[in-house]
C-alpha cells in the first residue's frame, strides 16, 4: 500500500542528487578541462601555467583574509580624543600665550578617518581583485566580500561632504574671502575616482591608484591645521556655518535612508538578498564617521553650543550615533518588516539613520531661531 509513496519520493530524491551532481560537474568542467591540458604540455608552459595559477590563488587569498580583517575597527574610536577637555576654539590664540591658535577637531578627524581607511587597512574598492570579481561575478552579489568595501565607501562619503563644508564655509570668513589653497586640495584629493587602480581601460592609460590621492588629502588636513595652530589660517565657528554644516550632515543621512527603503520594496528574500548587505554596510560607514566627525564639531562649536543650549540635544545625537554602532549581524537579513525568522536590519538601520537625522535637524531649528 505504501509503495508507489515510497517510489514517489524515492524518485524525488534521485532527482534531487541528479541536479545537484549537473551543477556540481558544470562548475568542475573548466577546471577538469583545463587539468587534462595541462597534464599534455612541456614543462616551460607547465611552469608559466603554474605560476600564474598559485599568483591568483594567492591574490584571492590575500583579498579574501583583507576583506574579514577590520584593522583597528572601534565603535568606540571617539574616547581616545577626549574632546570633553579641548579648551581652545579652532584659530583663536590658546590662553597660555605662546603665540599659538587653536587647531581645528573637525579637520584632525577628517584625517584620522582617510588614514584608518587608506593606511590602517587597504582601500578594497581600487585593489585588482576587487575589480577582477570572483572569476567575473561582481563582489557585490557575494554574502562577505563586499562588506568592507561598502563600509569604507560609507566612511568616505560623510568625509566628502566634512571638506566640502570645510572649503565653502568653515575654513573661510563669509563667502567673499579666499578660499584655503590645503583645504580646496584636499577636497579635489577626497573626491578623486574611488575605484581606480593603476591601469584602466575606461580612459586606457595608466592611472593614479585612488589610495595615492587620498593620502595626499590627508596631507592637506595635516598641513592646514598645521597652519591653523601657528595662526596662519582661518576657521570661522559661526552659528550661521554650524546651521549649514549639520543641514549637509542630514542631507547625506537622508538620502541613504531612501537608498535602504528602495531596497526593502525591492526584495525581501531575508538572508538571501546579497544586495543587502553593502546597503547596510554603506549606512554603518556612514554612522561610524559621524560619529567622530559630530564628537569634533560639537568641540569646535563649543561657544554656540553652549549659547544656543545645544549641549543636551547634541549628547542625544551622540548618543544615538554611538547605539547604532552596536548592530553588527553576522549575516544581513533584507526580510519583510514583520518577519519572525528573517527579520529585515535594513529597516532597523533606516530606524536609526531617521533617529539621528531628526536630531540633528532639531538642533538646526534650535540655530535657525
């Protein structure tokens, strides 16, 4: 009686097996096909081809270990400046007298943040085999590999938008003055090409690799708040500049926010959906530098802050940014919003990128009073 059951699935499962064995010699054939070649050739072709095989398997093995490692990865990076205790406004004389200005938090940072993604770690994006794929298939539709670059593109973003304040606005009095020759290079070097390596064929010629110009945007920072300390340079810490710099901040939040919401209503294949996970990741980058980038600000607006009785409002973004950084799946889950098994941290991400733009779109009503 239970036969033609049994037979049922019997053949079920031989159907399965005979699947999983085409997928498994379709991927196999290219190597299978490419060891009977080799097994047939002299031994200079043998050597070349063996060459070239351990070379990429060597590259792969070094992009996929670079990929995992966050080198010096700190969700709390903030406490090491201990801005609670900076004391002196950005271009103004120190109390000791010595001649000296204040230096600028929010320039120092800026740096700090392009040398913990250029040279505490590699910059993924322009590396050779971030641009080869894996064996053709772009990065991005992979679970892990992306992460870290989506991560560091997230960091450079809110860095972008610090020297473009920086050159139009805080670095100058008013908009009649003249623009600081460091800061306008540095912002040229911060928004060069983020995935250029040294050869491209889009135009066709060598190029500079995108790390080279962002070390030298480092550089810039370096040498303005050089400048800036020995009283050399201008920082203008204005109510009306603080107004206009947390605005680009919101900006840049918000339209991330859209960027998650777009990929929610796209799909909802929970810890299927390989897109998801450079969404997210771009999001925390972003979060992870404003994090710094707002500690430093609030320390170099302290005058305004403490006039216009920001201070609480400001903790509470701080706050914020800092319980963002505590999300850190293993695996990014895009699954509908009410899911029990596959929950969606695309939404709880979206959650809190609103939660600090409100912040700090309250703090520019408070301004703007």
């Amino acid at each position: 009686m239970l036969d033609p059951i049994i037979s049922f699935f019997t053949w079920i499962f031989q159907m399965i097996g005979k699947g999983i064995g085409m997928v498994v010699a379709w991927i196999l054939w290219p190597f299978l096909v490419a060891v009977r070649w080799y097994r047939h050739r002299g031994w200079t072709i043998k050597l070349t081809f063996g060459a070239i095989v351990i070379g990429l398997f060597a590259a792969y093995a070094w992009f996929f270990v670079q990929t995992q490692i966050w080198s010096n990865f700190d969700p709390d990076y903030v406490q090491r400046y201990e801005f609670a205790k900076v004391e002196a406004t950005p271009g103004e004389p120190t109390a000791t007298g010595s001649g000296q200005c204040g230096k600028s938090n929010i320039v120092q940072m800026a740096g700090d943040l392009v040398d913990f993604n250029v040279n505490q770690n590699p910059w993924i994006s322009s590396t050779l085999m971030s641009k080869l794929g894996l064996f053709g298939l772009q990065w991005k539709y992979t679970p892990f590999f992306d992460n870290k670059a989506a991560f560091q593109l997230g960091v450079n973003e809110v860095v972008r938008r610090t020297a473009l304040e920086l050159v139009d606005r805080l670095g100058r009095v008013r908009g009649t003055s003249q623009i600081d020759q460091n800061l306008q290079d540095a912002r040229q070097n911060i928004y060069y090409n983020e995935d250029l390596w040294y050869f491209s064929f889009d135009p066709f010629g060598p190029k500079s690799p995108t790390p080279t110009s962002y070390r030298a945007a480092i550089r810039n920072f370096t040498e303005f708040n050089t400048r800036l300390g020995r009283c050399e340079a201008t920082f203008d810490p204005r109510a009306d500049n603080l107004l206009k710099f947390l605005e680009q901040m919101a900006s840049t939040i918000g339209s991330t926010s859209d960027i998650l919401r777009d990929r929610i209503e796209e799909s909802n294949a929970g810890w299927f959906d390989f897109r998801a996970d450079d969404r997210f990741w771009f999001a925390y980058g972003q979060l992870y530098a404003l994090n710094g980038i707002m500690a430093a600000a609030q320390a170099d607006f302290n005058e305004v802050v403490q006039e216009r009785n920001l201070a609480r409002t400001w903790e509470r973004a701080n706050g914020q940014l800092r319980s963002a950084l505590n999300m850190q799946p293993a695996i990014i889950s895009n699954g509908n919003e009410s899911a029990f098994i596959m929950p969606s941290h695309l939404a709880t991400m979206g959650f809190y990128l609103l939660r600090v733009r409100s912040n700090f779109t309250e703090m520019r009503d408070i301004l703007d009073r």
